[in-house]
C-alpha cells in the first residue's frame, strides 16, 4: 500500500466528506485522515475507539476496492411522493457532511444532532462518540441522551423537535424537515409519521402550516 501522505489537501477533502467523489480514495489519504481524527480524539480527550484502528480501517478499504459499487442507501429526505432516490441520497449526505464539519469544529448541536442520527439509524458506536463530544462541551440534550436509559426513544422525540423547528423555518427548510421525520418515525414517533403524510398529501408542493408550538398555544 500506499504510504501516508504528510499532508491532507483540503478540497480533496471538501469534496469526499460532501458527496462529490465517487471514486475511493488511495489508501494513503484514508490513513492519513483516520491518524488525524484519532490524535484529535486522544488530544481533546474523546474516546478513540469507536473510529477504529488502521488495521480495521485497511480491511474496509481493501472490500470496497475489490467490490463492485453498490447502489447508495437512500435514508433520510427521501420522499417517494416528491423526491428522486439518487437526489435524496444526495441531499441526505450533504446534510450529513454539514454537521461533521462543524461538529469537527467544536459545534456541539453538531455533534448532538449526529448523535441522535446515528442512533436512530442503529450505529451506536459513532452516537456514543457524538455523545461524548457533546456532552462534554456542555450540550443538554447531549447529557440527557447519555443518561437516558432509552436513548433511541428519546432521539426520536428530539428528531421531531427537529423537524417542527424546520418545518417553522419555511420552504427553503422543508426537506431538512423531511429528514428528521422520516428518522424519527422509521423508530416509531406517531407525530412525526402524521407530518410526513400531511406533507405528502399537499397540493402542488406547498407546504401547509405547521402546527403551532406547545409554548405558543
């Protein structure tokens, strides 16, 4: 294999972490960025275990150079009624992308959005980590979800907080919206698989009212 570059080039970068490339990066920027994360993680006192080893890493890279390209995943915006798989996929990447950036930033609702993302999409290694870095700068819900002793159920409802602050937002937010419903009704939300189907059910494509706050009642 390759060795590991002494420096990551930043649109390199940019352009993988938003969905641009497809092709799979040499394996010496893989292990160039996974060696960065890792120090980060050591140097700000995270937890580097859940972002794996150079060996796992190596493992991972070797199957996805050897397999075929497999049809994306399409989580998240992916509205049947509205919305194209691969544009969906697409949105939901770039959504995803965002929040790694500023979380690697010290955003921590960054990092706590991630974490309910990854828990309502079943990776809990990667929510722990989100977590961890949210709770520590001193995010609430963050703390709450640690403490929960049903995180999943509790990210659900905050999912569809979400997705009500959204949907208030108006149009230019409705697909991020969409998002968040859709993660927390595929864990059951009963309130959130309700909007999803108003939303769908809109003539024309324009959004209805959302429905009002609690605090606002």
């Amino acid at each position: 294999m390759q060795g590991t570059p002494k420096e990551l080039p930043a649109s390199t970068l940019n352009d993988i972490l938003n969905g641009k490339r497809e092709r799979l990066p040499d394996w010496g920027l893989v292990a160039s960025f996974v060696a960065v994360c890792r120090r980060h993680a050591e140097q700000t006192g995270l937890p580097a275990g859940p972002l794996g080893t150079l060996e796992e890493w190596a493992a991972r890279w070797r199957a996805a150079r050897n397999e075929p390209p497999a049809r994306p995943r399409v989580t998240g915006s992916y509205d049947p009624y509205t919305t194209p798989p691969d544009e969906a996929e697409r949105r939901t990447t770039r959504t995803v992308a965002r929040l790694v950036r500023l979380a690697g930033d010290g955003d921590p609702d960054a990092a706590c959005r991630l974490a309910i993302i990854d828990l309502l999409t079943g990776d809990l290694a990667e929510a722990r980590y989100w977590i961890h870095a949210a709770a520590r700068r001193g995010h609430p819900d963050a703390r709450a979800l640690a403490a929960h002793p049903r995180p999943v159920e509790l990210a659900a409802g905050l999912s569809f907080a979400y997705g009500e602050a959204c949907e208030q937002g108006g149009p230019a937010k409705l697909r991020i919206a969409r998002f968040y419903y859709r993660l927390a009704a595929g864990r059951g939300h009963p309130g959130a698989a309700e909007r999803l189907r108003v939303l769908r059910a809109v003539p024309f494509g324009k959004p209805l009212p959302a429905p009002p706050r609690a605090d606002d009642a």
